[in-house]
C-alpha cells in the first residue's frame, strides 16, 4: 500500500509489508537530496509511524540509484542564504528534529537500507538508524571539503561515532568517495551485500527485530544511545531504571514466558533462539 497521499506530502514515500515501513527519500530526480520540505515531511512521517500498527520497523531507503545526497545545496543553502536568521535557524532546527532526535530516539527500531550515494548531510540520518546494512557498490562521500564546507550539520559528530580516527579524518579531509564495502570494513554499516540481495537481508533482519518484546527492544536501544555519555555509576543506576520501567511497561509476560521455556519446559535455549509465546 502507498501512502504518498498522506498529509506528509510527496518527498517522502511510504509502504506497508509484513510489519515493515519502508520509508523512501522520494525526490529520485535531484538523488534524493534533503529540502527543507523533505526535512519537515521526514519529520511528520517518523512521528505518524511511531504510533501506527502497520509499522513494527522503520526501513529508510532511496527511491532510484541514490540512498540521499545529502543536504540540497540550492533550496536547503542557497536559497536560505538571504532569509532572515529566525528563518534560517528554523530551517536548521527542522533537519536537526527528524535526523537527530526522531529518528534516533525512534520508538521503533530502525534501519538504514543503502542503496546507494551518501553524501554528506545524509551521514546524520545513516548514523541516527539503528542498523544500516549497504549495498556493496553503494558509494559513499563526505563531500563538504570539495565544495568548501566542513561537516556540519552534526556530520563530523556521526563520523566520529561511527568510523574511528583514522578513517574518519581521512575522508573529511580528503572528500574521496568509498564503498558499501568499505563502509562494512570500517563498521560505519553492520554488513554490505551484492545489491540484489539488500532487501532481503534487509527483511531478514527486520524479522529477526519483530520477534522480540517491543518495549524491552526499545528500551535497549534507548540506554545504548544514553550511557555511552554517562559515568560507570550513573549508568548502572540508569540501565536498572529503564530495565525496571521496560518490564513494567511490557508487563513481563516475554521474561516469564522466556524462563519458564528454559528453567521449567527445558523448550527454549535462550542463547541460542529467542522465545516465542507457545515455546
Ligand atoms: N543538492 C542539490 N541538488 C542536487 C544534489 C544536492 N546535494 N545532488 C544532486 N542534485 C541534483 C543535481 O543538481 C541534478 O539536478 P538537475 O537535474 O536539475 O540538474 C540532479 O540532482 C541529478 O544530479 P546529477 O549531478 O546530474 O547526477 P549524477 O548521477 O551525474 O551525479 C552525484 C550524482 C550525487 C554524484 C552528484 O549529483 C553530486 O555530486 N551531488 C552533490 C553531492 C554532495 O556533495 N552532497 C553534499 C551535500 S551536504
């Protein structure tokens, strides 16, 4: 089912599968570089989805040859150079809301599916998903440096989470492009496949996410995403905390179940499988 009716608007596209919302850049033409209307359309489809039952995980992906090229360089900058600075700081705080806070924080998990060019302001949305999984061939480039501009936009701040020192300065300073391959090797996605295979693993591992318990999954990825700032004994405090609330609010029947699959049915081997309700 395609959405692109929906109030959101049409850069943005959306389907329906199996619990899986493929949510599509959609300005094939332009390589699916990121408007401000792009950016608030994002934002309004990440939010719609949070709450809507067809959507267990959110797949971000590119309508065409490119994943997205980045921030679009005639209406998200030249064409805002003139504006006025509460203009120009809207602007910005809309691309920073759906890449930096919905789309990180997403009560969903999330998953980047690559399917070609990156460039420069879309490492904040590839670095904000969960998971990001390439296409081999997918071509990769922080560009900034080649037109005269540093990473900004938070780039320089995803880079270095994601790629190490030594990667990372290399292509900031260089603007080379690399490889979904590449990328994989440096653990700025999990994998890279052939490109005919990226939607398939691409749902494979959707699947494997739709069988846990949603609100403990949630929370997982939520703490990851906090302690990493937070000293040894804040974040045990705060990971006792969440773990509490998420069984709280899951109700718990997964752990029981889980344990009594393992302890008492001798069913389950939670190393080995994750529990399901009729193990
Ligand atoms: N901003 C604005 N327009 C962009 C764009 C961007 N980031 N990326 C692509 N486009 C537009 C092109 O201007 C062109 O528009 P036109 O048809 O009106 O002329 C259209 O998308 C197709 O792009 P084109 O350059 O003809 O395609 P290509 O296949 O030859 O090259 C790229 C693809 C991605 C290598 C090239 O478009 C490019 O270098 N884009 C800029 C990438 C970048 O530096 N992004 C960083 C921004 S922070």
């Amino acid at each position: 089912m395609s959405t692109t009716d929906q109030p959101w608007g049409n850069t943005v596209d959306v389907t329906f599968d199996d619990q899986i919302a493929f949510v599509y850049f959609n300005r094939p033409d332009k390589k699916n570089c990121m408007s401000p209307t792009l950016n608030r359309e994002m934002y309004a489809t990440l939010h719609a989805l949070e709450v809507d039952d067809r959507c267990g995980v959110v797949v971000l992906t590119g309508r065409g040859e490119a994943w997205s090229a980045g921030m679009d360089l005639k209406e998200y900058f030249r064409e805002t150079e003139n504006q006025s600075d509460t203009v120009k700081m809207r602007t910005r705080e809309e691309t920073a809301a759906w890449q930096q806070i919905k789309l990180r924080n997403l009560a969903k998990p999330t998953i980047a599916m690559v399917n070609g060019w990156v460039f420069g302001g879309a490492f904040t949305p590839l670095t904000s998903c969960d998971l990001a999984i390439a296409s081999d061939d997918a071509k990769f480039g922080l560009s900034e440096i080649n037109w005269g501009i540093l990473p900004g936009g938070n780039v320089t701040k995803a880079v270095a989470d994601t790629m190490g020192q030594r990667n990372a300065l290399y292509y900031i300073m260089t603007g080379e492009t690399f490889t979904g391959k590449q990328a994989a090797a440096m653990g700025l996605v999990n994998e890279s496949v052939p490109h005919d295979q990226l939607e398939t693993r691409v749902r494979a591992i959707a699947k494997v996410l739709l069988a846990k318990d949603p609100v403990v999954l949630r929370a997982a990825k939520e703490v990851f995403k906090r302690v990493r700032y937070m000293d040894w004994e804040t974040s045990n405090d705060y990971i006792y905390a969440k773990g509490d609330a998420s069984q709280h609010r899951s109700g718990g029947d997964f752990r029981t179940g889980a344990m009594k699959a393992f302890l008492d049915d001798k069913k389950l081997k939670p190393g080995l499988d994750t529990y399901k309700k009729e193990d």
